[in-house]
C-alpha cells in the first residue's frame, strides 16, 4: 500500500492547493492576532527597556569609574600617596557619582511613567555631570596637552549624553506600549462594528493624537471641575499612562488663558 504524503483533511484526503492556502491563511491569522496582542507587544517592549537599561547602566558605570583616577589626582595636589590628603581624595568622585546616580535611577521610574521632573533635578544631573568633566580635564587644560584634554573629556561626555538620551528613550518605550494599546483598542472596536452591522471591512482608524485629545478634554471642562487623570480618561477614553500628561497641559493652557489667576486657579492641583 503506498503511502500518502502532505497535508490531509480529517477523511484523510490530500489538501488541494486551494485548502492548503486557506489553512496557511488562518494559521498566520492567528499567530499575527497574537504577536499584536496589546500584552504580548508590552511584553516585548518591556523586554527591550530592560536590555537599554542595562546598556546605559553598564556605560555610564564604565564611564565613571574611568574618571575617577583622574579625579582623585585633582582633588590629591600632589599629596604623598596614602596621607590623609591622599585617602580622603578618593571621596570626591564617589560624593558627585553617587548623587548623579541616584538622580539617573529616580528619573527611571518617572520616565517609565512618563511624570515630569522640575528644573532642580536637571540642574543637579548637569551640575554632578559638569563637576565630573572639569575635575577630569583640569590637568590636561593647565598642561596644555590637547591629546589629554580629548582623551579625559570622551567619559564624562559619554555619561552626560548617555544620562540624557537614556531617560528620553526610556519616555519614548512607554508610549509604544500606549499606541500599541490605543491601536489594539481602535481595531477591536472596528471588528465588532463590522461584525454587528455587516458592513464591508473597514480601514483602522486613524490613532487620536495628543492635541485632538487635549481639545476633547477641554471642551468637557467647566468652572469648578477638578482637573484629575482619572477625570481626563472618563471624558477622552484615553490611556492611563496618557492622561497625567494631558491633566498637566489642560491646566497649563485654562491657566495661561486666565492669566495664571482668578477662575482657573480655584481649580486646584492636578492629582494623581
């Protein structure tokens, strides 16, 4: 008896080329409804915000550490090695590294939630990174030694922009998790209005930006409401991760119209 070979249905009778491709079809539907299932992309994203931190980490770790000789030198001025003078010059690279540190770890968390820092916090990333380059280069600077000067500046640089692009990708990582979810949303909406209707496929709809959101939400205010997030996604449908910034720029804007005063004041704080 020969054997049959290939796909067969379930009266074991060989798939025609028609049947093969309907199955293929279904079968990459399905996996394609998975792969852009709103938890599998966070997922995903999750796991590539973990391998960027760990990069950035491990530079701006390496950065430091490389400076810290220079520093120590800086901060010894020819001291006899292992005097007093000496020792305590190990603890200024240290005293600088760890506030940037502790700066660069509380603005993870922030820019995972997408929560905007005040102006102090960059000013003391900048100053602890501007301390760090100068301590670092001073001697190649009074030397005159340009080879010096270029080879001491690349680290402290590194670190800056590393601490600076870290946390804007770290913003942008997040947002790909909310358009993922507001596109998953978007074309789950548009299937069921297919499916009830019997209407012909329709194309997704076009992703709501951050100014058609911040005119909804505006048009729903009225004197005495308190500007809330929670508020802001029950008027507008948008994300949760979304809605503290779009609480911020509503307030921002009714304030700037009333002159920073008056109506707009009475309003109170954005709250959580």
């Amino acid at each position: 008896m020969t054997a049959r070979h290939g796909p067969q249905d379930a009266r074991h009778e060989p798939l025609t080329r028609g049947q093969k491709l309907a199955q293929d079809a279904a079968e990459a539907a399905e996996v394609r409804a998975f792969q852009t299932h709103p938890d599998v992309v966070a997922l995903r994203v999750e796991r590539i915000r973990a391998q960027v931190d760990r990069l950035c980490w491990a530079g701006i770790m390496l950065g430091l550490a490389f400076t810290m000789t220079n520093v120590q030198t800086f901060a010894a001025s020819g001291s006899p090695a292992w005097s007093l003078p000496w020792l305590a010059a190990w603890l200024l690279d240290p005293t600088v590294s760890v506030v940037l540190l502790a700066i660069l770890r509380a603005e993870q968390v922030t820019a995972r939630y997408q929560v905007r820092t005040g102006p102090w916090v960059r000013r003391a990333k900048w100053f602890t990174l501007a301390a760090t380059y100068v301590m670092n280069t001073w001697a190649s600077y009074a030397a005159s030694s340009l080879a010096g000067v270029v080879l001491h500046s690349v680290p402290p640089l590194v670190v800056f922009v590393a601490a600076e692009a870290v946390t804007d990708l770290r913003d942008k990582l997040t947002d790909a998790v909310t358009v993922a979810f507001t596109e998953a949303a978007q074309r789950t909406a548009s299937f069921t209005n297919t499916s009830t209707d019997h209407e012909p496929p329709r194309r997704p709809a076009r992703r709501t930006s951050f100014a058609e959101y911040l005119t909804m939400a505006r048009r729903a205010w009225s004197p005495g409401v308190e500007i809330t997030p929670a508020w802001v996604r029950r008027v507008t449908g948008c994300s949760r991760g979304l809605s503290s910034r779009l609480a911020a720029a509503l307030v921002a804007d009714l304030d700037h119209d009333h002159g920073g005063h008056g109506e707009s004041a009475d309003r109170g704080r954005v709250r959580p």
